[in-house]
C-alpha cells in the first residue's frame, strides 16, 4: 500500500495522508514529479511504458516520471523514481526543479537534468519501463504526431529543450 503525503493549495503539508487510488477530497493535493534526463548532444532518454500499465500502456514517455510517496521531499522522490526506473542513481539535494505545473490534483514538479548514459548500462523495472533509448526533440515530436507518445503539449516538449540547464528566462 502507497500512502501519499496531501497539500494545501499553497503546497504545504496538511498533515494528513491518503492511499494511492483513493478518491482526493476537494482541496487536496499531491505530488508528483517528472525528470527529464539529457545527454551531451542534447538528447532526451525516453522510455516506453510497459503494455500492461494502467495508463497509456506502450506509449513512450519522458525518462521518468512518478508520485512522491509519505516522508518524500521533491528531490528525494525525483531521485526514487529515476533509480527504481532506470537504474541511474542521481543527486538533486539542494536542487529546485526547473518547472513546477499545477494540474487537477496536484504539483508536477519537473528536473531537466544532463546525464551521459549508454542505454545497455540501464536497469529498466520491468514493471513500468519495457525498452529506453536517446531521442532528438524531433523525434519526439514525431512520436507524439503518430500518437505513440503520452500527449504532453508539444510546446511542453519544446520548452523542455530549450530550458535544459538554465532556470528563468533567455539571459542571452
């Protein structure tokens, strides 16, 4: 059983706890978090969802993405999921995402990371990730187009692109 801790609007903890699969009651909140990891060329790893999952079976998605469970910090929770994902054991202590996106019932918290990773040194948990592998944001967008990505906006998938390494606005 999965118990996740449950925010105020304002993001604070009220407290109390909910399981994973529970209804949310109005005005409670969770949160989840989303890493995008890229490469030197400036490439997204990507991972196709196994076809037994609930939502979007087979469709390939950003690296890693999951729920903070009770007791998890952002960072430590973006940590969790990218290691029990992926096999790739990452540092974001003292580390704010580079996105954070409200949606129905709750923060989506998002680390646009550079990671240099072969896909044959991946650890993929076989009961989310069925296969990984280093895609171009056209590619990507591709993918979507052909409806064998999770439907993310694509100017969602843009801006994870152009906002890799840097937090704010174009300082150039």
């Amino acid at each position: 059983m999965e118990l996740w801790d449950i925010y105020a609007a304002d993001r604070s903890k009220t407290g109390r706890t909910m399981v994973r699969g529970d209804k949310m009651k109005e005005g409670d909140y969770h949160l989840v978090v989303h890493v995008c990891i890229f490469n030197a060329r400036g490439e997204m790893l990507i991972q196709q969802r196994q076809s037994f999952k609930e939502g979007w079976p087979d469709l390939w998605d950003i690296s890693v993405g999951g729920s903070a469970v009770q007791g998890d910090t952002s960072q430590t929770a973006a940590e969790r999921e990218t290691l029990e994902e992926l096999g790739i054991s990452i540092n974001l202590q003292g580390v704010r995402p580079n996105l954070t996106m409200n949606f129905e019932v709750g923060f989506d918290d998002i680390y646009l990371v550079e990671y240099n990773v072969g896909i044959e040194e991946l650890k993929l948990q076989k009961e989310e990730v069925q296969a990984a592998k280093w895609a171009t944001k056209e590619e990507i967008l591709e993918l979507l187009e052909r409806k064998e990505f999770v439907p993310y906006y694509p100017a969602l998938i843009e801006l994870f692109f152009a906002s890799r390494g840097k937090y704010g606005c174009n300082k150039e």
